[in-house]
C-alpha cells in the first residue's frame, strides 16, 4: 500500500518528502500491503468516548486542479512565500482568479476548485513585496522602512487534475491503496488560511496570547496541532494543544541578564568571562533583532555572534581610522552607552565589522528555540502543558475556532464542511489482570484498581541475596553529615529486608568522595571495601549524588557498567536527608531486579499465548545522538524474553550510522538473543511477538521490508528451514489523539479514560490492524494513548488477542506498581539504548542526556507528589529483570532446562560478541567496539563487563 498521508505527515521532514513531483514520490518498493484488521474486539465494558477528531462532513466530489507555482528569486523561508502568495492573491482576486480561491503549501503547490485561465497551460506575474516590519505586522505600512520592495517572479503551470473519486473509494473500503495525492490536496486546503494568519512551525500553529516567562529568556506559546486522519467511511481533522519556547521579545540586555541566570543586567557590573560570552553567543546566534538607536528608521539584523570584546575596546575600521563603538556612537547619535563593559552583537555579515551595542537592540517577536530545552526549562515547559482533561477538551475546541475551519471562505470554495464538535467514538476497558507476589506474603495475589497496587503486606516474587555492598557519598561531610547518611543507609537496608530483599550487611562501608575527582578510583576502592567488609564477591554500590545533572551519573554507569563490573544504585542527597519509606521501597524494587529477582509476575493462564508454546517477545528502538551532531553513532537496542512470563530479558546493542532509523545488523541481534533463549529454555521459540519503538509512520514500508526480513534471516541463519511465525508490531507515542470519557463512572480519579481503555474503530485506519490502547494510570494531565500498529501477523491475532497480551505485558513493568503507558519490551529496549550511551568516554552536558529520559525524569519530579499517595511503591522509570531460579513454592512456567552444550560462545576472543543481557557491538582485539555495519572502531565506547551480562543492569 501507499504510504498513507496521515503518516506522511508526522514530521516537518516527512511533509517536505511529499512536496516532490508526483511521478518522484512512488517507487514499487513503497508498495507493501500490511495486515487487514481480523475483527474488532469485543472483550472488555463497551463505553463511548469523545477524541479530538471532528468530523469532515463533505468532501470534495469535484476533481481539484493541480498546479505547481515557482519564484524567482528562489525563497527559502515558508511564512515570507506565503507572504508573497497572498499579496498576489489579493492583486488578482478580481482579474485573472475570477474570485476562485485557490491554496498554497509554503512550497511549490498550488490546488483550486475550478481551472485557472491560463494561456498555453501556464502564467507569470511580477510582484513587489515590502519588507516586513515586525513592530507594524501589516507589511504595507512601509514608509517607516529604509529597505525599497523586491521583486519577484511568479509563474504558474498545471499539473493536472485529481479525481476525487479514488479517495471516495478509500475511504468506503473498495480500494486498499491511499490515493497520496487527493490526502496531500486535502491537507492543504485545511492548512492554507491558518499558515497564513498564524505563526506556524511544522504541524503545528502558535500564538503568542498567554505566553508565559520561563528561565533562560525564553518564553513558552500554546498553540494547536491540526492533521488529517482517514477513518471507515469518511475523514477527520485532529487538533490537539501544542506548546514550544520562543525567545522573549524584548531588550538584548534584559535577555542577556536572563541567560547568565540575573535578576536583571544591573547585576552584571563587569566585563563578562570568556566562559558567559560563549553561553551568550551559543544561544543568541541566529537570532534576528532590531536597532532603536535611528528613530523610526528602524532595520532587523541577524545576530552571527558576540564581540570578544565590551563595547569600549571594540575597535573597527572607519574613513580609514580606528574607532571604538562606545565614542562612535556618542558622537554620532549623541548616545551614552549605560553597558559599555557589555560585548557587542556582531550583525550580518561579519567581515563587514558591523557591531551594535546591546542596549540599542530588541529581540522580535516569534522567532522559536531550537536548541535542546535545560532540565529546568523542560519542567517549565510540562507545568504549562500540563492540561486536565475537562480544561484540555475546551482548549481542543477554542482551537477548532481559532484554526478558522468554519467561517473559512477556502473551505467552502472547495466545497468541505466540518462538524464544530468533537466526534465520539467506541471503545472498551479491558478486564485488569491479577498479580503474584511472593506465597510467604500476607497477600501473595493482588487485582490492581485503576492501574495501581501497592506493596504493603506483599513481598517480591523472588527477593535476591545481597552479602557485599558499599555506598559512595559524592560530597563532603558538612554537606551531606555522616549520621545523615547512617540513618538513610539503615531505613534502605530495613526496608530491603521487608520487601524481600535478603541483606546479609547492615552496616556497608561507608566512604566520601570529590564529585570533580577521579571516579574511576572512588568506584574501584568503594568495590574493594564492599568485597573485604564480608569476604565475598561485590554486588552493588550505592552512590549518594550531589545533584541531578548528567556528567556525574554519566561517568558513573560508564565505570561500574564497564570498568569494574558491578551493578550500581544512584540515588539524590534530597533524599537521603528525608529517608522516607516511599522512597525507600521505590529503590528496593530497583535494587532487587538488578540482582537478579523478580518483583512480580502474571500466572501462564493470564499469558496464554506465550505460555502455552515456546514463545519469545522482542522489544526494539534507536536512540540518536543531538541534531547536527555527526561524531557519535545512533545506538540500536534489542531486548528479548527469556522464559513463559516475559519476567526475564537479554538484550544486545549495536551502534551504527548516527541518525538511521531501520536497524542495520538487527539480523545478528536476533540471532544472538535466540541463541540466549536457547539456552535458558532449552527449546527454540516457535512464535515471536516483535514490538517496535520509534518508527514514524513514513518509515513503515521501510521498516517492515528492511527489519522482517533481517527477522527471517537470522531464524534461517540459525537452522535452514527455521521459520517461526512472527508478528511485528510498531509502538507510537509520538502522536496527537486524545480520549475523554463522557461519563463519571467511565473515568478515573483524575478525569482520565481508565486503564485498559482500547479504541480500534471511530479514529483508527479504514481496513489495517490497529488499536489505541491506554494502559496506565492517569496521573497528571491528560493521558496519552499508545498506538499499535501491525506491520506483519503470520499468529493470525485477533484484535481481542493482541490487546490483552499487550495491555497485560503493561503490569509486567518489574521495578512500578503501576501499570505503564507503552509495552515493556520496548521500553527496556528505550532503557538499554539510553544507558549504552553513557558508555562513551568524554564530557557530558545536559544537552548529552536523551530528550525523552530528560522529560520523563522532569515529569516525574512534576508527579512526585502524586506518586508518594497511599504508601505505593511508584517508579517513574521502566526497568526489566532477570531470574534463573524459582521461588520455592511459586507457580513458575518454563519451556525447560537449558541444554548442557551452550550454542552461544560468550567471553573474550577475537571477534567474539558479547553475551548475555548487555551486548555491545564486536570487540576486537584491541578492546575496542566495531559495528557490525560500518566496521569503523569506535575506542570510547566501553562494552559491559561479562559479570553483569546475565542481570539487568541497565535499570
């Protein structure tokens, strides 16, 4: 099948591929045809909900005329075209458009609902366009303005006509093949009069109405998403709130005082630092400013960087002498400067020595960030987002109003009609599963209400032996006070014991360490005393940090993760100080499936599918390096389960080419971790359940040609004729449909859908295998479904099938009490790439951590509160475990015993892969990591020691 545009159009990128010609936009390897959905499910109480689709009552029947508009000079800036296109629009309205109407995209394209009159199948115009003065947004107030209009060239030629009968025909079920260029004409329709009167960045539209002020002289809008969406039998429009920072418009100075982190630029009385001039020039390039030192001769510049310099020693050439900026403008515009030990901005091109003293510039209005938000900016940002449900509904709806998609004189030239009111869909809430605990526990068995549980009077499944350890205090002792840390360590080493957990020491060595000295020596001394204090083997080191930054906890996982070999628990001085038994139990969980345990598990009755034959469920995802940076690799991360109740996991890493989605050597990867299951199950796997992360929904012809087949080779790779069936499932977070229950009884406590909430008709694709699915809790704002799609089904799910064994997988999440948002495998597979990362060598910065751990942790910090209600042990993060024993006396399946002859050789050698539950690319003999798909070495990338290969350490 085509790719369908509602996927096309999930990126800024994925809109640009579709502005190429239409003969440039199909080749017949895009052609795949994914799987029909089977049927739709019934298992679970029907309720009906209202999403944020409205219904687009009337389509166009008439076939909508296709041209292609070019500009000479070429314009590279879409809000400046669309300037360009609707002051022609207007100079023509009456003259050669007759009153039709026609559409623009920024770009190229141009659609109408009837034949413009052109000669020989084209046209050209001539149009002076003023330059936009952004304190006066109405471009043809120019008088104020030194720069005279340029000139363009506009020419028009047709393309064709798009018969609008195929998209009919879609829509009805009677043609499987999206027809792109009917959607594309549609999406642009519903675009053109809010891209023009509104600021708009990719999908989205802001304004500035209620921004609110945020650290680092920015400023957060709220703005709206708006997309198209195909359904059975008709089309949909999904708006959704949106919020991004802008720079704050303003004086430079009161900006600059913000970035350094002032209350204001009095405070900065002396010349600034070199280590400040670089903070301010790496931030305020690019930025476009405006001079207000001339009168009403006012001009915009582009910042290109900061003076080394303040303004008194900057020196330029003038009439052949040297001048300084400070006397220059004294004695030109009789302007004392009030921050001459400021630096200057250097302003358009810099060989032309153009430099402009802060204080005489303002940053304009609506120009976005784009650089990577700070820790404290993020938090920022999700305080502003963070939306109830009721509140976010009637925004959705204001939104619908201000996009214009009804008095919209566009729309009904092209005859298209919306419904002004959300649309209601059906849907179900799946029955909740029932939990295991430890059979010595009070309670060993426990049926979660809305998605929750706690520990009290449970113990975990299987509590791990802990004999060595040690903590590391990374501060000094008038910080952070050793009866401080005594008492912590102690409340820790109790409530370990009442949840399981068998701690043999309860008084670890205990020892201080620099924060900015040589971790690698505190860690390996901490792991030494951990070993003497009971002469036995270390386990773990607990590790006391100063702060929630990244280098630190970056350099420690590299080192235990890589260096000495063992597992590692950080945990914040905040903490230690308060010694809470919430928090407490919260690490225990972590601490115990680190070593080995098993928190909790569903009994094989309840994972039907995986129990009743050798079954193993993969979990992937790639993690990428910042944008723009060429140096690192993009990490790809592969976890599989190891026994009946998806408890246990291996994973392997493989780095590759920075930036590439589809997986490179996933063949190897998976033939590895079915060598893994092998050998703990002594059977191979006769089906597999493959969930796949990150891939957009442009990528899915892509992913399931590339990615099953690499699937199907390492079966065949393995054993000629091996062939389990396979179902790959892609997992989506990153999209815009939202769920309001309608009724009290049909909600949870904070006016969310409840867990278990599956929606697979209403909102979901014409004919393919899909569902929306809501398992987690909702704990503050509005919940955001997760969205499955099936690439590949040769299990021949039913739609009940597949829903229960995800939506139950979501309690299997082993260090929460809280049932989870996305499908464990492919979260731990988030986990492992994340953790891989830390496993470079060098310097580390906020901007080095991955942006979907840094908003998680940061709306964690937002939940906390929330979190410590009621006595639960509530992790925010996701984690998996690793088990070789059963618990005597506890139900526990298992496919059988693993064979005495191991099929995968792990251990050094060259050339040999690393084993077991932390698989780093190839080591050669040098100790280095070579991808499999590049070759190239990559020497600061450390593979995890062997002792830590069989417990999941990345948790």
């Amino acid at each position: 099948m085509l790719h369908r545009l509602q996927r096309r159009l999930s990126s800024t990128k994925d809109l640009q591929a579709l502005q190429l010609p239409l003969k440039q936009q199909v080749t017949p390897t895009d052609l795949i045809h994914l799987p029909r959905r089977p049927n739709h499910g019934t298992t679970g109480r029907p309720v009906v909900l209202r999403t944020n689709f409205f219904p687009i009552h009337s389509i166009p029947s008439a076939n909508i005329h296709h041209y292609e508009l070019s500009i000479v000079p070429e314009i590279h800036h879409l809000k400046t075209a669309r300037r360009l296109f609707t002051l022609w629009e207007e100079l023509n309205r009456n003259t050669f458009l007759r009153s039709v109407r026609p559409v623009f995209d920024g770009r190229t394209n141009v659609y109408s609902p009837r034949p413009l009159p052109l000669i020989d199948g084209s046209a050209s115009f001539v149009v002076d366009l003023p330059e936009e003065n952004d304190d006066f947004p109405n471009f043809r107030n120019i008088q104020e303005l030194r720069r005279p209009p340029r000139q363009f060239k506009i020419q028009i030629q047709k393309i064709g006509e798009i018969n609008m009968d195929t998209l009919h025909n879609f829509l009805d079920g009677r043609d499987p093949d999206a027809p792109e260029a009917a959607l594309l004409a549609m999406d642009t329709i519903l675009r053109h009069l809010p891209s023009m009167t509104l600021n708009a960045v990719g999908r989205c539209f802001y304004t500035p109405d209620g921004a609110a002020s945020i650290a680092g002289g920015a400023e957060l809008w709220q703005g709206f998403h708006q997309a198209i969406k195909v359904s059975r039998g008709g089309m949909m429009l999904n708006i959704d709130l949106a919020s991004t920072a802008f720079f704050e418009p303003g004086p430079v100075i009161d900006a600059v005082a913000k970035i350094l982190g002032k209350r204001g630029p009095e405070e900065i009385r002396q010349p600034m630092g070199e280590r400040d001039r670089t903070r301010l020039e790496k931030t305020l390039k690019n930025v476009k400013v405006v001079c207000t030192h001339r009168g009403t001769n006012k001009r915009r510049w582009k910042v290109t960087g900061i003076t080394s310099t303040p303004a008194e020693r900057t020196i330029f050439p003038l009439n052949g002498v040297e001048e300084n900026v400070t006397s220059y403008f004294r004695e030109r515009y009789g302007l004392s400067l009030q921050y001459p030990h400021f630096p200057c901005l250097i302003v358009g091109d810099p060989t032309k020595h153009v430099y402009l003293p802060m204080e005489v510039c303002r940053i304009l209005q609506g120009q976005r960030i784009m650089k990577r938000l700070n820790e404290k900016q993020t938090t920022d940002l999700i305080r502003f987002t963070c939306q109830p449900p009721h509140i976010r509904s009637s925004k959705v709806t204001n939104g619908f109003n201000l996009l214009q998609q009804t008095d919209n004189e566009y729309l009904e030239d092209f005859n298209i009609r919306l419904g002004s009111e959300m649309a209601t869909v059906p849907a179900r809430v799946l029955p909740t599963p029932t939990l295991s605990y430890n059979p010595n526990s009070r309670e060993a068995f426990i049926t979660p209400r809305e998605g929750s549980w706690n520990l009290r009077d449970r113990k975990v499944a299987h509590g791990a032996v802990m004999l060595a350890w040690s903590v590391v205090v990374f501060g000094h002792e008038k910080d952070i006070p050793p009866p401080t840390v005594a008492k912590f360590v102690r409340e820790m080493a109790v409530t370990c014991r009442e949840t399981g957990i068998e701690i043999r020491n309860m008084n670890p060595p205990v020892r201080y360490g620099n924060p900015q000295g040589n971790i690698e020596n505190i860690l390996k001394t901490a792991y030494m005393e951990a070993g003497d204090s009971v002469n036995a083997k270390p386990q773990l080191i607990v590790c006391i940090l100063p702060n929630a930054g990244v280098p630190l906890y970056a350099e420690i996982k590299r080192i235990t993760d890589t260096v000495v070999g063992i597992a590692s628990q950080c945990v914040q001085s905040k903490h230690v100080f308060q010694a809470k038994k919430q928090y407490c139990a919260n690490v225990a969980l972590k601490i115990n499936v680190k070593l080995g345990g098993m928190n909790a598990f569903l009994g094989s009755h309840q994972l039907p599918f995986v129990a009743e034959r050798p079954t193993i469920v993969f979990g992937a995802d790639v993690t990428h390096p910042a944008t723009g940076d060429t140096s690192k690799p993009s990490l790809a991360a592969c976890v599989a389960s190891m026994d009946a109740q998806c408890s246990r996991y291996a994973a392997a890493i493989r780095a590759q080419r920075g930036h590439k989605e589809v997986i490179s050597d996933l063949s190897g990867m998976v033939a590895e971790l079915l060598r893994t299951f092998y050998q703990f199950c002594g059977s191979k796997p006769h089906r597999m359940v493959f969930y796949r992360d990150g891939v957009s929904d442009s990528q899915f012809a892509v992913v399931h040609r590339e990615e099953v087949t690499a699937i199907r080779k390492a079966c065949e790779s393995l054993e000629p004729g091996y062939r389990p069936a396979i179902t790959f499932v892609v997992v989506q977070k990153r999209h815009h449909a939202r769920f309001f229950p309608m009724r009290r009884e049909d909600a949870d406590r904070s006016g969310n859908v409840l867990p278990g909430t599956v929606v697979d008709s209403g909102c979901t694709h014409p004919s393919e295998f899909d569902f929306y699915l809501a398992s987690h809790p909702g704990l503050q704002g509005t919940s955001k479904p997760t969205h499955y799609h099936v690439l590949h089904d040769e299990n021949n799910f039913t739609s009940d099938a597949l829903q229960e064994l995800t939506y139950r997988l979501c309690y299997l999440y082993c260090r929460a009490t809280k049932a989870v948002s996305v499908c464990p495998p492919a979260y731990y597979a988030h986990l492992v790439a994340a953790r891989a990362r830390y496993h470079f060598q060098g310097d580390w910065s906020e901007a080095d951590s991955d942006p979907e751990q840094q908003r998680m942790a940061a709306s964690a910090a937002l939940a906390s509160a929330t979190l410590e209600q009621g006595g639960e042990a509530v992790l925010s993060t996701p984690t998996t475990a690793g088990m070789t024993d059963s618990p005597d006396g506890m139900e526990y399946h298992s496919y059988g015993r693993p064979p005495s002859l191991p099929l995968m050789r792990v251990g050094g050698g060259q050339g040999s892969m690393m084993g077991i539950g932390g698989m780093v690319g190839v080591v050669n003999d040098e100790g280095s990591v070579t991808t499999p798909s590049t070759g190239g070495s990559m020497p600061s990338f450390g593979a995890v020691k062997p002792e830590l290969q069989r417990v999941m350490y990345f948790m």
